[in-house]
C-alpha cells in the first residue's frame, strides 16, 4: 500500500491551524491538535510537519503557557444562557489571539533589530535601505525574433 503525501502547509493552512489553536479549551498536545486538523481540513499532518512553522509553533507554545495559567471560576462554570458563553468564548479567543499576536509582533521587532546590525556591519546606509523597490515590467515577452 502506497502512502498519500499530505498537502504542503501554506499560509492559509497555517492561518487555519493557528486559529484552531487560538480557539484551544484545555490541555493542548499535538496529537489532539492533529486530529481537530484532521477533522476539520481531512488532512493529516505530522508534529514534525507542524512544528517546523514557527508562526504554528509559538502559537502552540503560547497556548500551552496559558493552559497552565488557566483557572476556572465557578460562577463561570453555573452559567446557562447561551449569548453569555458564547460572548465569554469570543473574548476568550480574542484574548488568546491579541497574545500571540504581540508576540509575534516582538519577535519580528527583534529580526528587525538583528536586520539592522547586520546592515550597518555591511555599511549600509538608512537612505540605502531606503530606496523604492525596482518597477516590475508586466509586458509580454517578445516571443521568436527574427
């Protein structure tokens, strides 16, 4: 029997793994992570496929450190109207997305602070690195001259 190869993750596979992390309730591992994919996308990737993304990697990590931080108020758990858990759902998703988002957001800060060293060693200039990119010439290439 022949082994299928999965569909190569890009960057809407990536969106949807993340948002499926985001959305995480209670303990996360990567095979439980792998089945929700599984059902949702009938795709099934391996840990090491996953966590060769580090958008999917420190998306896992940062769910994993709030899964220790999470406590359950049990006010919270008598709850029975559906609008309020729904709204309590949102918000807790928002909340997990806003912190992976900032720090997805320091650690492209810090490439850009490795970027800039590198460049200035390199001797380049902020007007250099500054320039407009180069035009991009979408005419049809000329095909058999003569």
């Amino acid at each position: 029997m022949i082994k299928i190869r999965s569909k190569n993750i890009n960057d809407r596979t990536i969106d949807l793994i993340i948002s499926v992390i985001d959305g995480w309730k209670g303990k996360l591992t990567w095979d439980k992570l792998i089945k929700v994919i599984e059902g949702r996308s009938n795709i099934k990737y391996t840990r090491q496929a996953l966590f060769k993304h580090t958008r999917i990697k420190l998306a896992f990590q940062n769910c994993k450190s709030r899964s220790v931080n999470f406590t359950v108020n049990p006010t919270e758990t008598k709850e029975n109207n559906p609008a309020i858990l729904l709204l309590k759902n949102r918000i807790d998703r928002l909340e997990a997305e806003n912190s992976r988002l900032q720090l997805e957001n320091e650690r492209l800060l810090e490439q850009f602070v490795r970027w800039a060293y590198n460049a200035h060693l390199r001797g380049l200039d902020k007007v250099f690195l500054d320039n407009s990119l180069p035009s991009v010439d979408r005419q049809p290439t000329k095909k058999g001259r003569k």
